[in-house]
C-alpha cells in the first residue's frame, strides 16, 4: 500500500504541474476583465464572467480561423490515414523488387529535420500557385514515414492466415487492405489520426509562411497576429482565444485515447 501511494501521489504532483498553465489560462478566462491581475490571485474565479470569449470572438474572426484551422487538419488526417495504409501494406504484404531499400528510404526521410524542408516545400507551393490556399496547407503533409512506420508494423502482426483465407475467396490486394488489414489494426489508425491531427492543429510555422491574406489564416496565426497584437494587453481576450483553440485538441484525445494507447503499445517492432 505505502508503494501504491507514493506512486499515485507523485503521479498526481506531476499532473498538476503540468496543467497548472492551462488551469491559469482558464481561470484568466473566466474572470471579468477587470480582475485577470487581482491580488492576491485566485486559481478559482470569486466571480465568474465570459465577458472575455465575448470579447476575443468580437475582436478576431476566431469562427474562421478555427474553421480554417479544422479543415486543414481533418484534410491532413485523412490524407495521411489513405496513404499510409496503402504504403504500409504494400511494404508489409506485397513482394516487389527493391521493397527494404525502399522501405529504409522512406525511414530516412523521417530523420531529415522538417525545418530542413521548408524552403523547397515553399517554393513548390508556390510555383504551383498555391499560397493562400488550402491546398498550400494541406498539401506538403499528405504523406509521413511515421504513419507508414506505424500502420507497417501493425499489419505485421496480423496472423497470415486471415490473408491466406481472403486470397481464397479472390480478394485482391486492396480488397484485403480494407476487409482484413484495416478493420483488425484500428487502434493504430486510431493512434496516428490523432497524433496526425494534434499535430496539424498545432502548427505555427508553415501557416505562417504561405499565408498572407487575413481569411486563409488559421487559428494559431490569427490569435498571434488579431489578439496578441491588437490585444496583447488585454490578457483576458489572449486567454479566452487561447482557449478556444486548445479546446478542440483536447475533445479529439479525450475521444481517442484509449485507442490512441492501444494502438501504440501494439505497434511491436516485428520487422
């Protein structure tokens, strides 16, 4: 019992250090605009008030950004899930010529710094013409060693003889990706949907570099430029907007993460 809660407490010490920052945001959130600075601080409101979400919603588009924001990364997650699962599978069921050296390549890609890809991803984009676009955002990640990684290892796992069985019926090799593979290894996709979307959602640098025009922004790039900047000294506006934007990430764990642990503590490392 003395090990069971020592582990606990330290377990709970840990977690609130590490919501202590969001708990004062949104504490800051909720008071009224006038008392975000009262002394003595209160974690908890003595009044509350969404005076402040009224007033960052009136002074930035927030309902745009985050609808640009939401766009981009469900448009991400859904690229990434489809051509992960069509990579993985064909590296992990199917026999062509050169499939390890292949496989290790795309391995590499994935220890190449993304900062390093910056510059010739911006200048694709725009050659194509796409800045200020959903497709400049959207574009450049619609593919990832990680997912490829991920969702390989998982197919590994499957017993053969669930493909030996579809093969007898006539499947074909994409019949046996979306019957067999796919329904048996959800927990992974499960898992890389929302690393996908957590991560898109989060972005600051990439939106920043291709969007110029005020509409195209998401919601990252719009409370730095509309809340901090216009804002920046009301602190009650910069936390009700921070908020909003952090709402959304943490409904999508909230959902996912049984999932989401399930599926990486199945990955294995068969290789």
């Amino acid at each position: 019992w003395g090990e069971w809660i020592l582990s606990y407490a330290g377990l709970t010490l840990l977690a609130l250090l590490v919501l202590m920052p969001v708990l004062v945001l949104l504490s800051a959130s909720l008071k009224p605009p006038g008392n975000v600075f009262e002394y003595p601080p209160r974690l908890i409101p003595s009044q509350f008030s969404l005076e402040n979400y009224q007033g960052a919603l009136e002074k930035a588009p927030l309902a745009r950004y985050l609808f640009n924001t939401l766009l981009v990364a469900v448009g991400v997650t859904l690229g990434q899930l489809g051509t992960s699962a069509l990579a993985a599978f064909g590296f992990a069921r199917l026999n062509f010529p050169a499939k390890r050296a292949l496989f290790l390549g795309v391995l590499a890609t994935y220890m190449v710094p993304w900062e390093l890809t910056l510059i010739p991803n911006y200048l694709t984009i725009s050659n194509l013409g796409l800045l200020d676009s959903y497709w400049g955002l959207v574009l450049p990640f619609l593919a990832g060693a990680f997912g490829i990684f991920l969702l390989r290892q998982n197919f590994l796992q499957i017993p053969e003889e669930y493909f030996d069985a579809a093969k007898m019926d006539g499947a074909t090799p994409l019949q046996q990706l979306r019957f067999v593979a796919m329904p048996l290894a959800r927990p992974a996709l499960a898992s890389l949907a929302l690393l996908t979307f957590l991560n898109t959602w989060n972005q600051y640098l990439w939106p920043l570099i291709v969007t110029s025009a005020p509409t195209w922004r998401t919601a990252q790039i719009g409370l730095r430029f509309f809340l901090v900047d216009q804002e920046g000294s009301n602190y009650g506006f910069v936390a009700a907007g921070a908020i909003l934007v952090l709402a959304p990430t943490l409904i999508a764990f909230i959902v996912l993460e049984r999932a989401f642990v399930r599926g990486i503590s199945v990955g294995g490392v068969k290789g």
